[in-house]
C-alpha cells in the first residue's frame, strides 16, 4: 500500500495545530506519518510538540510559508513516502478527507488538494477561484465533478507526489509568502503534471480576506505578493514575456493604491513599488523586518 506522511507548517498558532493535529490523527485512512515543522514559535508550540510521541518534529528560524514547506516537503521526500500531504496549521481535515483523495481517480504522479472550505460558511469556498470560462464560490460549485481539473488550493491539504517532488523541486524559501504557494503550482504544471481538486475530499480553513486592506504596519505581508508574482508570470508566459507582463501588471497595481478608499494610500505606493523593483533587481532576500517602506512607516508613526 502507498504510504502518506502529513506536513504541517506552524508559527504561532498552538491553539490551531492542535485542532489539526487532532482532526489527521482522528482520519479513516491513518497517516503513516505525521511531519510537524516549527517555524520558530515563541507561543509554547515547542513545548507541546515535545510531548506528542507519535509526530516528528523539525524546528527552525521562521522562514515563512515557503521555508516551512520547502524544508517539510524534503523531509518526507527523504523519508521516502509516496504521497506529501502539506497543510498549514489553521486547517481542518474532514475523517475522511485522505480517504477520499487516495481513493479518487487514478492519473498517475500528480498533485490532488482537498476543497477548502470556509469555517465560517460550509456553503462557501475559503478562496475563490476565477476562470476565463468559470468561478467557484460555493462548495456547491465543484461537487458534481469528481475531479476539477486546473484549481487547487496550496498549501491546504494538498497531496503531491514523490515523483513529482522528485522531477520538479521544493518551493522557494526565498519567497517567503504569499505567492510561493501559486509560483508552485505553476511549476508543476509547466512540468506537465496534472493539478486537480477531489470535491469529496473536505478541509476546513478561514476565508480568504482583501489584503488591501489589511492594516498598516501589517500591510508588509503585500509586499511578498507584488514581489513574487513576477515568478508565476514567468512560470506561465516564459521568462522573456513573462516580464513584460509583470511590468504591466505591478505599473498598473501600483498606480492603484494611490486611488480608492485605501487608507495609507502613501504607504501602500511606496510598498508596491519597493516589491516591483526589487521583484525586477532579483532581489527576493528581504526579512519583512528590512522591508524599506515598513521601516519608515515604524519611524514616522512610532508604531
């Protein structure tokens, strides 16, 4: 039989992780490993972690999303498992959410994700998705298909493939957050794999919010996004084009935030267009910590 190990990224959210380690150990189709990454925690996670005999734990600095992912998809890969299945702390899992991927449709090395549904709404998805030919906002949306190809739901219950960890790579840790997760998926399917949603397959999560409005200092998490998605573009236009559209997109983006409602429209001008140079100069070795615009908002605002 094909054997599973979980993946599950923490920082900060021991209340969380443990609702989500309980709902994997509690799965009709047991794990055969539970694979915990500690992104550096400073809520007690550590010492709770330490009590749980049957999870293996890794711990290190907070490298984000990205580094948690990279760092816990290499460790069950190493471990030799057939199937990854990562998730982030807030999540989920129906009993038998596994079951329910491991018994869909066979089409070979591929990455299945589990619906992710809103905790708050168990009629609404947690994210939207948007297709030139198709949307899905209600669960209702995807459940008369077995399979929904081309949409998943990274890093939310989302089961890959050794083969295709093997052929197409880790995420990049250098890209922290926000956008790591879609650059990813464009990955895997540039490589050709298939990327499917298992609509049977059920997982709990928040619902996604407008991160335009996310309020200063915290507005640094935007910076990540802008950033990184000059990757996806590339991803899918090829390196060349790819660019061009970035630079479209992240002009357009950025004269955005000096209109609207927005508050500190300021701010959000200076942040969009730090993310699209620094996007464009290759650097992506930025802490939120050394985000320029994040710093002067700090000194002038005492925050």
């Amino acid at each position: 039989m094909e054997t599973v190990a979980a993946v599950v990224v923490t920082y900060n959210r021991l209340t969380d992780l443990i609702k989500c380690i309980a709902s994997l150990r509690q799965q009709t189709r047991p794990l055969d490993a539970i694979i915990v990454i500690n992104n550096g925690s400073t809520d007690g996670t550590d010492v709770w972690l330490a009590q749980q005999t049957d999870l293996s734990i890794v711990s290190q600095s907070n490298l984000g999303g990205a580094g948690g992912f990279a760092t816990g998809i290499d460790t069950a890969y190493k471990g030799g498992y057939d199937w990854l299945w990562c998730m982030d702390d807030d999540c989920l899992a129906a009993p038998d959410a596994l079951e329910a991927l491991m018994t869909s449709p066979n089409i070979g090395p591929c990455i299945k994700n589990s619906v992710s549904v809103s905790n708050k709404d168990s009629s609404e998805l947690a994210f939207y998705v948007d297709r030139p030919n198709r949307s899905y906002r209600k669960v209702a949306d995807m459940t008369p298909y077995d399979l929904v190809y081309g949409v998943a739901f990274f890093f939310n219950g989302t089961l890959v493939s050794a083969e295709v960890v093997k052929n197409v790579g880790l995420p990049d840790k250098k890209l922290f957050i926000w956008g790591d997760e879609v650059e990813y998926m464009t990955r895997v399917q540039k490589m050709g794999y298939p990327v499917v949603t298992v609509p049977k397959s059920i997982f709990y999560h928040p619902p996604s919010f407008d991160r335009n409005g996310i309020p200063w200092p915290g507005a640094w998490k935007q910076y990540y996004a802008v950033r990184n998605q000059r990757r996806v573009f590339q991803n899918i236009h090829g390196d060349k084009y790819g660019i061009l559209v970035f630079l479209k997109w992240s002009a357009r983006a950025t004269m955005g935030q000096m209109g609207g409602q927005h508050s500190n429209k300021m701010y959000n001008f200076l942040l969009y267009s730090e993310a699209a140079l620094d996007s464009l100069s290759n650097n992506f070795r930025k802490q939120p910590g050394n985000i320029l615009t994040v710093k002067l908002y700090r000194l002038l605002n005492k925050a």
